[in-house]
C-alpha cells in the first residue's frame, strides 16, 4: 500500500500534471474569478514548456542539486598510480532498476537503459585506471516480477558483453542506504580505501550522502557521476520541450524531493 501511495504521490508533485491541474483549475475559475484563472492557464502553460526543457534539467542540476562534475584525467592517473602501488582502489557501480520480462530478450529480465550507462562507464573506468568493480543491487522495492537481482543481470553483461567480470556481486540491497550498508563492508574486507562510486549525476548527492554515513574508518569516497551535460542553457534548443528533457527535470525532482524527504 506504502508503494502505491508513493507513486500516486509522485505522479502528483511532478511534471507535466501538476501544471495540468493548474490549467484545469483556470478553466473551472474563469467565469467567477476571470483575472486569476487567466493567470493560472498562462503560468500553467509557460511552467509546462519549462518543465520539459534539458536547459531547466541543467539548472537544477548544477544549481539545486549541486551534482559533482565528472572526473578528470589527472584524477583518473591519480587514482590508476594508487591502485597500481596500494591495490587499495575499487569500482562501484550502483544499480538503477531492472525490468522483469523484456521481449527482445526473449522474455528474460535486462538492465534498464540508467544502470546499462553506469555499468558501461563503470566497466571502462575498471579499465582505465586499472581498478577491480563491483556491482551493488538486488531486488528494488518496486520490482514486481523480478526473479533475479540486478547485480546478477550485470554480472552476466560485464562477462558475456564486456569480457570484465565483475569481483564483487551485492544482491541484497533494495535500495541506495541498502546499496551503502551491504556494499562498504564488503570491500573493507577486501582492503579497499578508495571507492570510486558510479552512479547517474542526479542520484550522486543522495548516493554519497547514504554512503557517507555507513562509511567505514580509513575509507574515503570519488564521485565519478555519468549522465552529465557540458553545457545545456546557452542553445535556443535547450530551451524547446523535448522527451529527454521532460524525464531530466523528472528524475532531477525525484531526487530533490528524496533528499528533502531524507530518503
């Protein structure tokens, strides 16, 4: 019950619907209280196109999220020259959902298209500072049909598809604080201190806020996000409505409502 009262909630607080309401709201006003319905349909339609735009998902991106940027190449021969002296660095990627039955697959369960993008980067930088990975992610709340957890789906993408099998497998965790408190003991107990935390930009803040309050003495956290934009404000584009912006503004709120939530 929990689940759904969660997604009934979501579905009210984002995008487009609460402009739509908005909108409805003017409509039922207009004959009564002409000035202030009139307002509510124009500020109702603006807040639509804003809301669907990538140059509103970068401002509160940068802005309100504060999403770290992406890691740089001194950083990355940084940590390769650590890892290559200490052996003392680890890749982590965090898992992003699943779907159950997917028929190009012949019916069988895939990464959804966030966790195939962490996993890919997640895999190259495994290799490009010479690091070990690991996967943390079970069976999400949500998951309805799920019958194999998300690190084992990426276990068999990162030997199969990418010939780099994955060290570590966590399929415990049913969510980001389950990711934390499964995954950091596991790679202390293989002696890592540098864990390199992959993840989708938006979701970075949140991520590094659960594993910061389960992270063990002498173990210290790198950001490497995925997902980000160099620059996506300055074009007349950034600015038009489009599919990929209207889900970036989506997933930016989720996760400011989250952090507000203390989820």
């Amino acid at each position: 019950m929990f689940l759904v009262l969660k997604a009934v909630l979501l579905v009210l607080l984002l995008p487009p619907v609460p402009w739509l309401l908005a909108i409805v709201a003017g409509v039922v006003l207009v004959r009564r209280r002409p000035r202030p319905a009139r307002w509510l349909m124009i500020g109702g339609v603006v807040a639509i196109w804003v809301s669907c735009t990538e140059g509103a998902a970068q401002l509160l991106s940068v802005h309100v999220l504060h999403v770290p940027a992406g890691l740089h190449k001194a950083e990355l021969a940084a940590l390769r020259q650590q890892g290559v002296e200490h052996h003392d660095v680890a890749v982590l990627v965090l898992g992003g959902g699943a779907n159950p039955n997917v028929p190009e697959y012949d019916g069988d369960a895939a990464l959804k298209p966030w966790t195939m993008e962490r996993l890919h980067y997640g895999l190259w930088l495994a290799r490009r500072i010479d690091a070990p990975i690991g996967f943390t992610g079970g069976v999400g709340w949500a998951a309805n049909g799920m019958k194999i957890s998300e690190a084992e789906l990426a276990q068999r993408v990162a030997a199969n598809d990418y010939g780099l099998p994955l060290r570590w497998v966590e399929s415990q965790s049913r969510d980001t604080r389950e990711n934390a408190h499964y995954s950091l003991p596991m790679l202390a107990s293989s002696n890592i201190h540098t864990v390199v935390i992959v993840t989708t930009g938006m979701h970075m803040p949140r991520a590094l806020r659960d594993f910061r309050a389960e992270l063990p003495p002498g173990m210290r956290l790198v950001a490497a996000p995925v997902s980000l934009r160099a620059d996506a404000t300055s074009e007349v584009l950034d600015w038009c409505p489009s599919f990929h912006g209207l889900e970036r503004v989506q997933y930016a709120l989720y996760e400011i409502f989250a952090l507000l939530a203390g989820h």
